[in-house]
C-alpha cells in the first residue's frame, strides 16, 4: 500500500491511501479532517440499522454502510473515517474512487454537519451558481458548455453550501455520456470512463478548469429539460427559460428533495439539521426553475447571449415553478 495522500475537498483535509485525481492535492497542515482507507469489512462492529436502511445501504446515527455486488463495500463512520473493500481483485481502483469520493465522501460531509446537495457549482467573476437536478437532466452537459465560455467549475455531482452562503471546491470531475461526448465534439476514445461497463467518461483537469477556493452563492437553479411541443410562436423552444422564485414552502421541499439523499439524513437521524440548513438557505436567495432546450445542441445555442448571473434578464416562464 502507498503512502497516505493528502487532499481538499469541501473545506477538509483527506488523507488517502487511494490516488484521487477528482480531487485537488493539498499539502498536509496538521491531522486530516478525514481519512479514507483499505479495511476488512468483517471486521466492522454490529449494526442495527434503521428503518429508512435498505438491503445495500445500511444507516444509523453516526454509521453509513453501503455494499455493492461487483464493487465492494464503503463505510462512513462519526464524519471522521470513511473505509472501504473492494469485491475481488478484479475491481479497479477507479471503480472503488466511483463511490467513495461521491456517495463515501457525501456522507461523512452529511455526518459532519455540512448541507450536502445533489447538484453542479460553476463560478464566473467570483460569483458561484449551483444547478441543482435529478439524474440525467444535463448538469454535467450544461457545466461544461459553460467552461467552454470561461466558466470554472467549483464542484461536480456534490455541494456543499455553508452558513454564510459559501460554496465549497469539491469534485474536480465532469461526467458524460457516450451522446453527450459524441455531440459535444469530444474525443471520447482518450476519456477514461468512469467504471467498468458504463459508457460515461471522466473529465478531469487540466481539461476541466476549476477554482480552490470558497465563493459566495450568487444564483440557484433547479434544472429541468423542455421537450419541445411543436414550433413556437416566439422562438422559446430555443431559448434558456426562468420561473418565478419558488415560494418559501417550494424551495424548502425542493431542497429537501435535492439533499444527499434525504434518506441518508432521515437514516442518521440529522433532517432536523437538513431542514434547518435548507431553511437557511432559502432565506438567503431565491430558487428559480431553469428550463434549457431538449439536445445539446440546442442547449449550447442557447446559451448565446445568455447571463446565466442575472435572472432577471432571462425569458420568463411562471408554469415552471414545481419540483417534479
């Protein structure tokens, strides 16, 4: 086994005995905040896990526990450790890095206290924007159109926004799909894919351009794709669209839903701490549904002329403003 690493992620210091490219290097400053390690999972002490635990992912105060067919096993412990084995020699290290540094490491951030949101933070100018979404509603395609347009990527995949509206460097990582790749003129044949058996591919830097520092949130988003319902009078088929600000109710159920997973937070017994931190939030500044074209080319065009950082100067759209 190598010598431990060390690395930044969400404002922690992680000491690794795995190599972490989707993470930025950091020169040790005293003990790490977390460290990530080989372990014998048969040796884990007894769990009674809670009702909100399922056959693969095991939860109580303090414990996470997830076991994969094929992969291995992970376990987050006290927001302190996060371990893992892997199923047999046949699974590669990059397999292991697939669901330790998103669902491993999300839930020791959740164990410590941190708001933990599915979603995508990009930055221009100093001010951060998150785009949050459910799986496959083109986070990853839209980040990376827009650091085609000098954006810089501040976490992927997993967020963490502080108490004073801060969002933290996280996961250094883009990744898309065969199409996407394909469509975006990608030589997708010189990407790593991100495990065995999947046709999605990693960008990391120096393809990716990425900030190391904490920036203030300055707009939020929940991202949704529109199909489009035959030719628009106006030309909004073609056009980034904006809702209203979700009311105070909206926006708490839609964090609530966006949250790194709210089964993680109601199985370790913290959505108190969740619902607490989302309200915080909301008062902070406003949630907007960003609807975007269907096809990536169409999502690339529209982004001609946009200002993503300013709402207000974008086409309105008042039926978008539910988390569905």
């Amino acid at each position: 086994m190598s010598a431990p690493r060390s690395y930044s992620a969400f404002g922690l210091q992680i000491s690794s005995d795995l190599a972490l490219p989707e993470l930025a290097v950091a020169e040790q400053k005293g003990p790490p905040s977390i460290s990530l390690q080989a372990a014998d999972h048969t040796q884990w002490p007894p769990l009674d896990p809670s009702v909100h635990s399922t056959p693969a992912l095991q939860l109580t105060p303090g414990e996470w526990r997830l076991a994969l067919e094929g992969i291995g096993w992970f376990r987050a412990c006290q927001g302190q450790k996060l371990e893992w084995q892997r199923w047999d020699d046949s699974v590669s290290d990059r397999d292991v890095r697939t669901f330790a540094v998103t669902s491993g490491l999300g839930a020791v951030a959740v164990q410590r206290g941190l708001l933990v949101l599915h979603g995508t933070a990009v930055e221009r100018d100093g001010q951060a924007m998150l785009l949050l979404g459910h799986p496959a509603t083109g986070k990853s395609t839209l980040a990376w159109c827009l650091l085609q347009r000098g954006w810089r990527l501040i976490s992927s995949e997993l967020t963490v926004v502080d108490g004073q509206g801060l969002v933290w460097p996280g996961i250094q990582q883009l990744k898309l799909w065969h199409d996407a790749a394909e469509r975006l003129g990608l030589d997708w044949g010189q990407l790593p894919p991100v495990r065995r058996g999947l046709q999605r591919y990693a960008l990391l830097p120096p393809a990716v351009a990425c900030t190391e520092r904490p920036l203030p949130l300055s707009c939020l988003y929940v991202l949704r794709r529109r199909k489009p319902q035959g030719p628009s009078a106006d030309g909004a088929d073609g056009q980034l669209q904006v809702s209203e600000p979700f009311s105070q109710q909206q926006m708490l159920l839609s964090l609530r839903n966006q949250a790194f997973h709210a089964r993680v937070y109601r199985g370790m017994g913290l959505e108190a701490g969740l619902f607490v931190q989302a309200g915080a939030l909301a008062r902070r500044l406003p949630l907007r549904a960003l609807q975007v074209p269907e096809g990536i080319t169409a999502m690339a065009d529209a982004l001609e002329g946009a200002d993503l950082l300013d709402p207000a100067a974008l086409p309105s759209n008042q039926g978008a403003c539910s988390d569905g």
